[in-house]
C-alpha cells in the first residue's frame, strides 16, 4: 500500500512543466486537468489509450499527446501507463532541421570570436579584467546578494 501511495504522491504534481527546445519544439508535462485548463487541448480530442499517441495539426504547429512516466518514478510501464501524466508536445511546421539548428550555432559562435578579435572586443575585455583586479570593486561585490560566491571547503 505504501508503493501505490508513493506512485500516486509522484503522478500528482502541481505544476505544469514546460520545455523549450532551440529548433521551436515546446513539452508541456502535466496532469490532464492542467492541459485543458491551459487551453492546450482541444475540446474535441480522444485521450489516447495506454501509451499510444494522439495528434492533430493546426495552421502553424503539430501537436502530439501521450502518457509519460512521472519524473523520479522508479515502476514498470505499466504502473506508469494508468497515471494522469501527459506529455503534449507542440513542434512548428516550419522547424529547423538538426543540421541548419547546428549551422546557426556554429555562425554565432563565429561572430562571437569575431568580437573578441575586435578591438570593441578587446576593449571589453580589458574593462572586465580592470575590475576583476580592482580588490575594492571586489570587497563590494560580496556584501551584494546574489553576487558574492560561496566559500568552498569547510566551516570554521
């Protein structure tokens, strides 16, 4: 009894979790309650059975629904399978294939060199560095919350 508890404490979850991917795919993971109070879910939609996917398409995006093990759930699939967790997943149908999404991040890490082989670049950099060696810029910045790093290694 206390394994069927501990299941149903990890399906029923709050939150809904929302993911965003470079190439424009959005998860959202949550109850099914969550989704159609989101607006996600379209009235008409047959929830899928077991863990079989449900789609549909709408101008600018398609959209997938199915079942999803909780995070942290340590149970087979078909423990799983009978929660109310859902993962819609929302891609656009113009989406960047992997190779264009990996040349886009090869170009700006490009003219991020770029910049710093540039002499607005370098300028940058020497600014940064001067208040890295300025040690009572850097007295300040540890009394700022947020700023100040943790000390490492034991406590006194």
């Amino acid at each position: 009894m206390a394994e069927t508890d501990n299941i149903n404490s990890l399906a029923l979850d709050d939150d809904l979790r929302i993911t965003i991917y470079p190439d424009g795919t959005v998860r959202f993971t949550g109850s099914s309650t969550l989704l159609i109070a989101e607006g996600l879910i379209p009235k008409n939609l047959k929830w899928p059975d077991r863990d079989i996917t449900s789609n549909w398409n709408d101008e600018q995006f398609h959209y997938g629904v199915n079942r999803v093990k909780p995070e942290g759930m340590k149970a087979p699939k078909a423990e799983w399978v009978k929660l109310d967790n859902w993962e819609l997943t929302r891609t656009p149908h113009n989406q960047l294939r992997w190779d264009e999404l990996a040349i886009r991040e090869k170009l700006a890490e490009l003219e991020q060199l770029e910049f710093s082989i540039s002499k607005e670049g370098k300028e940058q950099f020497n600014k940064c560095y001067v208040a890295f060696r300025d040690e009572a810029f850097q007295r300040f910045k540890q009394i700022i919350p947020g700023l100040a790093k943790k000390k490492r290694g034991r406590k006194a």
